[in-house]
C-alpha cells in the first residue's frame, strides 16, 4: 500500500510490528516500519553458539564520522570503534579488540530494550535503549544513549551522545533450514551530544546516525555486501542501507533494501553491486536488478578492513568509508558521507 505525504511524494508504507517475533506459536514473517519489541527467535543453549548478534551505531556530521560495532559471534565477540575527521578524509584513531567466548560483551534483550554493553581493558562502551516517548509507545523507541569511554591508540575518548528513533525498516526473515533472523535498520536519525577527543571537544548537535541491531541464526558460511549512508542532499535529510546476498527473496533482492527521506522510510527492490579490484581505492557502482529506484557511485576516502581467523570463526571483510553521488527514488545524491562493505564469515 502507499501513502501520501509532505510535497506530494508517494512512498510506500510498511505495516506496524507485531508484539514479538512468534504470536502464539506462528512466526510473523514480514517487514515493518518500527522495530519488533520481543524479537526472541527461540534459540536454546544447544544452538546458542550459532547465534549472531550485532549492535553498530553510526554518526555523521560536518567535521566527525563516528561507526561503533558490538558484535557477539558466539564463540568470541568483537568490538570497533573509528573517527574519521573529514577535514582530513583520515581515520583519526581505531580501537578494535576481541574477547574470547564473549565475556566483554552484555548484549541488549532487543533493539529498543536493556542495554548492549562492552567492558575490556581500556573500553567501556555502552548503547542503551531510551524508553518510549509516551506510554502506547507511539513511533517505537525514544531512541539510544551511546556513551564512551575508550583510548584510541594514546588519544582518550569520551562522552556521548543520543540518537532520535524514527521510521525503520524491522525485517523478520526465514532463512531456510529453521534459521530464522531479524534485524532492525533506520539511517537519517536526528543525533544530538559530544565527545571529547583528548583535549579537544567536537560538537556533534546537528549530526545524523544510522542504527544496526541484528539477531540471527546465520549459515555457517554468509557472504553479503552492503551500503549505507545519511547526510543531507540540498534542503533534505536521506538516510540509506542496501544489501545483496543476505536477507534475500525468491527473485534474489534483499528485503533489508530501503530509503529515508525526512525520516520516512521507503523499501527499495533488489541492487547490484559492481565491486573494484581496489575497494579502498576505486570507485564502487549499485544499481537498481530492476527499474531505476538506484543509481549511485561510491567513492573511496580510506577503509577499514579485517581478516580474522579463531578457527571456529573466521572473518574477511573490507569496508571503505566515503561519499556517495547519484539518485535514489529520483532524489538527488550529492557527497553523503557513508560506507560500503564486502564479507565473509564462517561462523
């Protein structure tokens, strides 16, 4: 179905979320615009290690590009934390640690419950769910609280800041074989708060921030690739995430695809990705499998990248940062600032 909204333009309307990810025994398959408040896919202790869950949170402004991830694999958990000031198109510092068999890491009870905590030498990182804006819990969430506190290299980083909640694509998935997954996206969220890099504090009121909470019973071998990005293109606040080999349907497009403009959320069909030989360095291509909802170019500034190998678990992947030019859904795309990644894990 469609809605109608400000200056005329037609989007399409996801459906509101049902309480929990099975209602009376039946899962609830489908795509919603507001996160699933109990998202308990039911796993015991016998297949708790084939558990997947991650929690990243990224922000954006003029001068600062913050992405934070928390991700508990089962046998170890994994977290990173990177500054890449734009100014100097550089990542600033870098904190990357692991923790075996996930000790570090308190995952939160859902996206929108508890809090997902990391605490490990010199790192204490935390993402907690605000509490509904008014008692029918309206809109979803009131949005997050991420606070740091973490040495990047010898430059201490500390502070905070909030992410506003608003329209999201919430996707709950049969991924065949009794694996189910659910994973809850929304970018071009309103960020507010600061954070003092040493000596230095860098106002982050104005930024914009993407939100990544997933739980899933992944295949043993998962490859995807993926895109994201917020910022403004002229008056308008767009916020993006796009994916291929993950989360697909039948004809092979991923139903995680979606665009925000102003804060609403439209789901896009499947895209392809045209990976360089350099993805650091060269520019990357998505289009649209079908129509013309996607056109864009990815240009590389600097990646991160990780080749993990625990045996048990394994992870190649690189993720260039920089900026996107195109249309989405018509809509101009002018320098966002965003990532694109290439995976791989057996997990």
């Amino acid at each position: 179905m469609t809605a109608i909204v400000d200056h005329g333009e037609r989007v399409s309307t996801l459906p509101d979320p049902p309480s929990a990810a099975r209602v009376n025994g039946v899962w609830q398959w489908g795509r919603f615009r507001h996160p699933i408040p109990s998202p308990d896919l039911g796993v015991g202790w016998v297949r708790r290690f084939r558990l997947k869950e991650w929690h990243y949170v990224s922000v954006v402004t003029d001068r600062l590009y913050v992405a934070l991830g928390l991700v508990q694999l089962g046998y170890a958990a994994n977290a990173f934390l990177y500054l890449v000031d734009r100014k100097q198109a550089a990542v600033a510092r870098e904190y990357e640690s692991l923790s075996v068999l996930g000790r570090a890491l308190r995952f939160a009870e859902s996206s929108v419950k508890g809090e997902t905590v990391w605490r490990h030498r010199d790192a204490d990182v935390r993402i907690a769910a605000r509490p509904p804006r008014d008692t029918a819990g309206a809109g979803g969430s009131g949005g997050w609280d991420v606070r740091l506190d973490v040495v990047l290299g010898e430059l201490p980083v500390a502070g905070g800041f909030h992410v506003e909640a608003g329209e999201s694509l919430a996707l709950l998935a049969d991924l065949g074989g009794e694996r189910p997954a659910y994973t809850h996206k929304a970018a071009g969220l309103r960020a507010s708060g600061s954070l003092r890099l040493g000596d230095e504090s860098v106002d982050l009121s104005g930024g914009l921030a993407i939100i990544d909470w997933t739980r899933s019973l992944a295949a043993r071998e998962t490859r995807w690739k993926w895109a994201s990005f917020a910022g403004r293109s002229g008056a308008r606040n767009v916020g993006l995430n796009l994916s291929a080999e993950v989360y697909d349907d039948e004809r092979g497009d991923s139903l995680e695809n979606a665009f925000w403009l102003d804060g609403r959320v439209r789901p896009l069909g499947g895209v392809q990705f045209e990976v360089p030989r350099q993805p650091g360095v060269e520019d990357w291509r998505i289009r649209s499998r079908r129509g013309d909802e996607v056109e864009l170019v990815f240009t590389p500034l600097g990646a991160r990248a990780q080749h993990l190998d625990l045996k048990m678990v394994r992870s190649d992947f690189v993720q260039p940062y920089g900026t996107f030019r195109g249309k989405v859904c018509g809509q101009e795309i002018d320098e966002v600032f965003g990532v694109v990644e290439d995976h791989t894990s057996v997990w």
